[in-house]
C-alpha cells in the first residue's frame, strides 16, 4: 500500500477536527489515516497552533543542518590527529600545548 505524506499543516487540521466532536474512528475513516497514526500525531502535535508547527518545522531542519556540522567537523578533528600519532609523538591528548607539524 503506498503510503501517503501529510504536510504538519494538514495534520493539524486533522487534529483540529476531534475538537468539533467528531470521534476519532470517523476523523480516521474520513481521512484514510489509521487511528494509531492519529494518536501518534496527537501526541506530537496535539497542542501545537499552525504558527507553532511551521516554527517546529524550522527548528529541525535547522537541527538537522547542525547535526552534520558537527559530524563533519568531528571527522576533520579526526583526520588531524591520525597524522600525529603515526609520526611517533605523543597523542594531541597527552601534550595540550605542543602541536605536531
């Protein structure tokens, strides 16, 4: 079964429609989502505002992007240090002031 992407727009909206006393199994029903996927979005968008969610939204594409920051400086912090421990120095740990080069 192909699988259907809803934008947080979209399942805000879908939550917003248990507020008018609708029930949940006719929300899901109406729209083909199953009721373990709406509560999974309850609880991760249940008290957010459309404002709120496209903030969220933001906040982690921006994580996203500092997450492989971080792993591609790490990897440089990596490959600087090999040299030095293949030249037969002390590890950059053991000396702090001293640098290989």
């Amino acid at each position: 079964m192909k699988r259907k992407r809803y934008t947080t727009e979209q399942i805000i909206g879908i939550l917003r429609q248990a507020d008018t006393g609708k029930t949940v199994q006719e929300i899901c029903r109406s729209n083909n989502v199953s009721e373990q996927t709406f509560y999974r979005w309850r609880k991760k968008y249940g008290n957010l505002e459309l404002a709120d969610a496209k903030r969220f939204k933001e906040l982690e594409k921006e994580n996203t992007e500092l997450k492989k920051l971080l792993a591609d400086q790490m990897l440089k912090n990596q490959v600087m240090r090999k040299p030095c421990q293949k030249s037969g120095e002390p590890k950059a740990e053991e000396v702090s002031s001293k640098r290989c080069g």
